[in-house]
C-alpha cells in the first residue's frame, strides 16, 4: 500500500482540528513549509508553521519540512539554504526529517541543478541528512534541472490530471493539488519510496512504482474554503448561453485553464455565492476541481444567470 503524505503552507489551516482530519483520512506524512528566500531578500517564514507542526505531532503524523527556493545562482542559494536552516531549527525540526527543496520560480537560471546542488549540499552539511528536491514533471522534461547530477535521489514530482507521475522511477508524487481534508483542498502525494513515511526504507531502496487510484472522499453537505467562501453540495449540468472563463479557482484572479464556448456543457458537483458571483465547482478526476462563473450575485442572492441548469 502506498502512504499518503501532505505538504502545507500558510494557505492551509493550522488548527488541531485540521491535523486531525488529515490523520483520519490516513494520511501519514505532513511536510510544512518553513521558509522562502533568504535574508537579505524575502525573509518570510510561514507564520502558521509552528502551530502546524506542533498539531501534526500531536495527532501523531510524521513532520518533515520544505522550503520555497527563490535563488539565482549559488551564493544565493547558499543564503537561502542558511535561512532554511536557522529556522528549521528554531521551529524543531530534527536531522531525521526530511528537508526538501521546493524549486518551481521563474526567476531561477533556467538550468537551476548547479544552484540546488548548492542548497542542498549547504543543508546536509548543516547536519540533515536527509533531503529531496521538489519540481514539477516540465521541468524535469525540459531539462531544467538535471536528475542524475542531484544530490537529492528521491525526487519529489508534481504532476496533475494523469496517471503515472510522467517521470520515470520518482520516490514521492504530488498527484492533486485540491485533495479534500475537511472541506479544504490541499496538496497530496503518493509516497512510492517511504522516504516521508517509513524512516527504514531510504531513497537508495529499490521500489516499483504501482500507482493506485484515488480513492473516493466523502463530501459534506456544506463546507468553508480557504478563501472563507461557503460551498454547497449539488449535482447537476450547466449550459452556458456566452462565453464563460473555466478558472482554477473560484475568483476572478485565479489561473484561466480554458475559455469555454457559448453551449458548453459543465458537470458540476457544488456550488458557492462569493466574490460577486455563483460559482460551480466541476470534478476534473485525481482529485481536481475547475471553477466556473454562472452569473452574477448580490448579497448572497443570484442577480442573472448565463446559461441553464438541469
């Protein structure tokens, strides 16, 4: 069987509550983000990490930790790994975590493998073992970063909407990036190696890669997102009589994924009055969602409609 292994951020909650679903849905695994940039330079750290590490432990999940790189080239990628560190340690993490590098910025140098080498070095030699560079399939296809001169061997992919990872042989996959937990969609991964879940198996052990399905969530009635809009569960067909954007999320600033045509047919599974609009949530498999505007909204009552519903 393969575990189930999370990764947070300030976007998630960082309540008991949260953690203890996570542990009821079974997952094992959390991985929080600690930091991104460096000082000089961003100098954030997740203001939410300390609460979200202390209640993972608590429900009893395994705590591992990531940081958001935003080098361009090794001195500054150096810095970025000494922030890294300094505030791993402040929020107690220990040498048997896992310490990841999540590389996915545009401002990188477009071969980014010397630079993270450079990181992650700077990060074992600091006294923690184990580390694992997070990207997305692209990258890995593009030659953006080059696998085999890593010094991380797990290797963290992301990739979404498909059925094997598209990376041969990774250790962890980031199969769904709206995974349900709560009412909230989050990050999720397949851990294939247990380099997250299983302190005994290591990133040199051989593993086959079987990717199972996801399985099915059970969906309250009504839930509250992260963006504080209330959903509503709902089954049906929406036929939109103009052009109307299918976005990544459910307002006007989220990623455009398609421009759907006038008699466009969306099958939608809930709904949400926020940010102006009725918003329908469409199932898009691996445990996806599009959001699509279906009129105009006042005050939590609908003001239009741009198509019909059966």
């Amino acid at each position: 069987m393969v575990n189930l292994v999370a990764d947070v951020s300030s976007h998630q909650p960082d309540t008991l509550a949260f953690f203890q679903a996570m542990k009821n849905a079974g997952v094992k695994a959390v991985i929080v983000k600690i930091t991104q940039g460096s000082n000089p330079g961003d100098a954030y750290v997740n203001p939410k990490a300390r609460n979200q590490i202390k209640y993972a432990r608590q429900v009893g999940l395994l705590v591992h930790a990531y940081h958001y790189a935003k080098f361009h080239g090794v001195a500054d990628a150096k810095a970025e790994a000494a922030w890294f560190v300094k505030n791993a340690r402040d929020h107690g993490i220990g040498p048997e975590s896992v310490m990841a590098l999540d590389v996915e910025d545009e401002v990188h140098k477009y071969d980014v493998t010397e630079d993270s080498n450079a990181f992650l070095q700077y990060v074992k030699d600091a006294g923690y073992p184990n580390v694992d560079f997070y990207t997305g399939a692209s990258w890995i296809w593009t030659k953006r970063v080059d696998r085999n001169r890593l010094i991380a061997k797990n290797l963290w992919i992301a990739s979404y909407g498909v059925s094997q990872p598209g990376v041969d042989n990774v250790g962890t996959w980031q199969f769904s990036s709206t995974y349900q937990i709560g009412g909230v969609g989050i990050d999720m991964s397949y851990d294939f190696s247990g380099f997250y879940t299983n302190a005994k198996v290591t990133a040199n052990s051989s593993s086959v890669i079987n990717t199972p399905a996801p399985q099915p969530i059970a969906v309250p009635d009504k839930w509250v997102d992260t963006l504080g809009a209330t959903w509503h569960k709902e089954d049906g067909t929406f036929t939109s009589n103009t052009v109307i954007n299918l976005r990544w999320g459910a307002t006007l600033q989220s990623s455009k994924l398609a421009e759907l045509p006038a008699g466009s047919e969306v099958k939608y599974d809930a709904y949400s009055i926020s940010n102006g609009f009725v918003w329908i949530r469409q199932p898009r498999g691996n445990g996806q969602y599009a959001y699509l505007a279906t009129g105009r909204a006042y005050d939590g009552k609908r003001l239009d409609s741009w198509g019909s519903f059966k």
